[in-house]
C-alpha cells in the first residue's frame, strides 16, 4: 500500500504542470500582435490580435494554423519548413522580410519560447519571387501545399528544399 501510495504522489508531482508550464506546448500556441498590416502566404492580416498554432509537423514541412484572437474562427493554414536559429528567447518571436515597399510586412519565420528551432513560412512561388526581390532575402515558396518547395534567391534562382515523396505501387512481375 505504502508503495502504491508513493509511486500515486510521484505520478501527481511530474504529471501536473507548475506555474512556468504550460499544456498547450505541443502545438506552440502563441499570440501575434501586431499594429500594421501582416502578410502571411496567400492572406494578409489587418492590425489586431491573433492565435498561431502548430496542427501538424512532419521531419521537412509543417501546417499552422492562423485563428481569430477569441479562437472561434480559422483564418488560414500555411505551410511551413523548420529554421534555426544560434539562441533561443524567453519568448514568442516572430521574424519578418524586410521589404522596401509600402504595404503588409511579409511574415519570415516564428519561434516558440526556449526553442531553437522555428518555422519558416513557405510563400505561393510568385509571391516568393517578388518578396525575394523587394528585401534581398532568400524566401520559401512552392506552386501547391504538397508540392516542391523552393529557396528563391533576391536574383531569382532557385535551389530546391524540399520535395514530396512519390508512392510507388508494387506490381507484379510478369509470368
């Protein structure tokens, strides 16, 4: 009885999260505030509040989700590929491409506190292209969700990041 009880009070001890920790780590919730236009992949968020969350990662591409700042409504679902950077912060970052035009500030990358590793946004290609060559940055894009995804460089080369894996069908062997 004496070990069940003690084995009960260390199960409650690690099991429950302390003031510091949070439930919601697994998919990185955090809240962007911003005071000027935001432009994500394929939406451009007006001055305000809003909830960014990771649905699912995968080893190279990841889906976030975008929610109004009550949770109530999905704005969007972008694609995303992991980045790194040499320290992580104590809180949420979020990066953005350096544009020399009037207009939404493009959104690079977002990092959650005390992590490393963050999420780059993967832009429509066309998007990519012009965004690479307003802010001399290299910008993720692809022509689909599933599809290749591309580094755009500001001179618009191309160097490929990641591509879909093709499923393959066995067939039989021909008698």
């Amino acid at each position: 009885m004496y070990f069940l009880t003690a084995m009960l009070a260390i199960a409650l001890t690690l099991g429950v999260p302390g003031p510091g920790q949070q439930f919601n780590e697994w998919n990185k919730k955090s809240t962007l505030s911003t005071d000027c236009p935001v432009e994500l992949p394929g939406i451009v968020l007006e001055p305000g509040v809003y909830i960014i969350k990771l649905l699912d990662t995968k080893e190279k591409r990841s889906l976030v989700q975008i929610w109004n700042s009550d949770e109530t409504q999905i704005i969007a679902t972008v694609v995303a590929i992991p980045d790194h950077r040499s320290q992580p912060e104590q809180y949420n970052t979020f990066t953005y491409h350096d544009i020399k035009a009037d207009g939404p500030k493009p959104l690079q990358a977002w990092y959650y506190p005390g992590d490393q590793e963050g999420l780059e946004f993967v832009y429509p290609k066309n998007r990519a292209i012009e965004i690479a060559k307003e802010s001399a940055d290299r910008v993720m894009g692809s022509t689909t969700k599933e599809g290749v995804i591309v580094a755009v460089t500001p001179n618009g080369k191309e160097i490929v990041i990641d591509q879909p894996h093709l499923t393959q069908t066995a067939r039989r062997k021909p008698q």
